[in-house]
C-alpha cells in the first residue's frame, strides 16, 4: 500500500512542482545532446525528439481535461456533436457525393 501511495504522490508531485515542470520543459524543447559511446554509431548524436515552444504549450493545453469536450460518454455513446462530425466526413461522401 505505501508504494502506491508513494507513486500517487510522485506523479500528483511531477505535474505540479515548478521546478519538475521547468526541467520538463527544458528537456522537451532544449535537450541536451546525446552521441554513441560504442558500437557501429559511435561518436554519432542520437535521435531525439524536440518540440518548440508553441508544440509544448499545444501538449500542455491538452493535458488539462476542462478545455475539450469528450466524444465517447462510456454508457451514452458517441455524443451528438461527434457524431454529426462523422456524419459530415464519413457519410456525406460515401452516400451524398458531397465533399
């Protein structure tokens, strides 16, 4: 029981200290560099993935749940909005020609 609550408050402690999400931050949009250090690449930086800093503000504004609407309403369904959506790019072309 301790370690779940252990991993519960490092996850809660990991999306709300300033200095975490600024280390986050940091390795997301300037990583450090990182090369080879044997084998047939060695010497040869590794590939790494780096978001610029309206790509990490879109990642961060996804991660906060109260500014979308869900889609699927588990027991409901596909909520009316989503589903005029599939309406209007599935169905219109297949039956209606329309695109």
């Amino acid at each position: 029981m301790k370690g779940a609550l252990d991993w519960i408050n490092l996850n809660r402690a990991y999306e709300i200290e300033e200095n975490v999400i600024a280390n986050k931050k940091k390795d997301s949009v300037h990583p450090e560099k990182q090369f080879f250090t044997s084998g047939k690449y060695e010497g040869s930086q590794k590939w790494t993935l780096i978001w610029d800093e309206k790509q990490y503000a879109l990642w961060q504004d996804m991660m906060n749940a109260e500014k979308f609407n869900f889609v699927f309403d588990n027991c409901w369904g596909i909520s009316d909005e989503m589903n005029g959506i599939c309406e209007k790019i599935l169905f219109d072309p297949i039956f209606s020609g329309e695109s």
